[in-house]
C-alpha cells in the first residue's frame, strides 16, 4: 500500500509541477514536492537512506539539468531561480529521490535493467512535460536531446539505485552489530 501512496503521491507532484511550470509559475511544483517530501520521510522505516538519496537526486539532477541547458539541448518553462535549474524541476529530481527505496527496489541489484529504464522512462517524461504542458523545450530535432536525456538518465537511475542498495545494505549490517 505504500509503495501504491507513494506512486500516485509522486504523480501528482510531477503533475503540479509540469503543468504550473508550462504557466510560468514554479509554486505549484515546490508546494507540492514539500508536501511529499514531507510526507515520505515521516512514514519511511529507512529515513537516514532516503534523506541521503534525496540530496543525491538533487546533486545529480542539478548537474545534469546543467549540462543540458548549457549544451542547448532543452529549455525549460518557468526558469527561477536558475535557467539550468529552476526550482520545479529540483523540486521534482527531490522527489524522484525519495521514490528510489519504494518503488524501485527490485532495480536496486540490476544496473543493467536500471539504466535501461532510466535511458527509457527519462525522455519519456521530459517529452510528455514539452509536448503535454510546455514546461520542457526542446529544439525542433529533438534526436539530440532526447539522446543526452537518454544517457544522462541511463547514468542516473543505476547510481541512485545503487546507492540505495549500498545505504540499505549499512543499515542492515549496522543493526545486525
């Protein structure tokens, strides 16, 4: 049941986000994503890990997002505070780390199926955040970009994965002492 809350919770957020973003606004997606975050680490058994894996997610995306807007591969919507880094979309990569533990847990020991799900499901919702709401604006070829959000999330989701895994993993050795 958590893992099903957490989902529709982590929708929503991306919801808020995208469609405030393609309006020019960024509070719909920073009130939304502290209401769960919030939310997820006061129910979650393994704080410690995904308060870890939300400042991971919020470290990678800042670099990536970076590295995109600065090689012209995407705009975005509503770019404040930052053009390579608004705040919806931190908002979002914040609240994507805090999905790591309980919805993707059977990739967490696969790199292989984690990078091909990142490589997949990334491009995926940039395309959806352009063509649905405008929030995300990518060029009229969008091969490229598609391709850089494709690796950069075939990078990602294998090393916040893993991450997890190994956060867990001292967790259980430490109470196991």
């Amino acid at each position: 049941m958590n893992a099903l809350l957490t989902f529709i919770a982590y929708e929503l957020v991306w919801f808020a986000a995208v469609i405030g973003a393609g309006r020019g606004v960024v509070w719909p997606a920073v009130s939304a994503a502290a209401l769960f975050v919030g939310w997820r680490l006061t129910v979650s058994a393994q704080r410690s890990v995904e308060g870890a894996l939300l400042a991971a997610a919020l470290l990678i995306g800042t670099v990536l997002e970076t590295c995109w807007v600065r090689g012209g591969l995407i705009r975005y919507a509503a770019a404040w505070p930052l053009a390579s880094a608004p705040a919806w979309l931190l908002a979002l990569w914040a609240s994507f780390g805090l999905t790591i533990v309980p919805l993707f847990g059977y990739l967490h020991s696969r790199p292989a199926l984690a990078a091909a799900t990142g490589a997949l499901g990334g491009p995926l919702s940039y395309l959806a955040a352009a063509h649905g709401w405008h929030a995300v604006l990518l060029p009229a070829h969008p091969w490229r970009s598609l391709f850089a959000l494709a690796l950069g999330w075939a990078a990602a989701l294998p090393a916040l994965t893993t991450f997890a895994r190994r956060r867990l993993a001292m967790g259980t050795a430490r109470s196991l002492a």
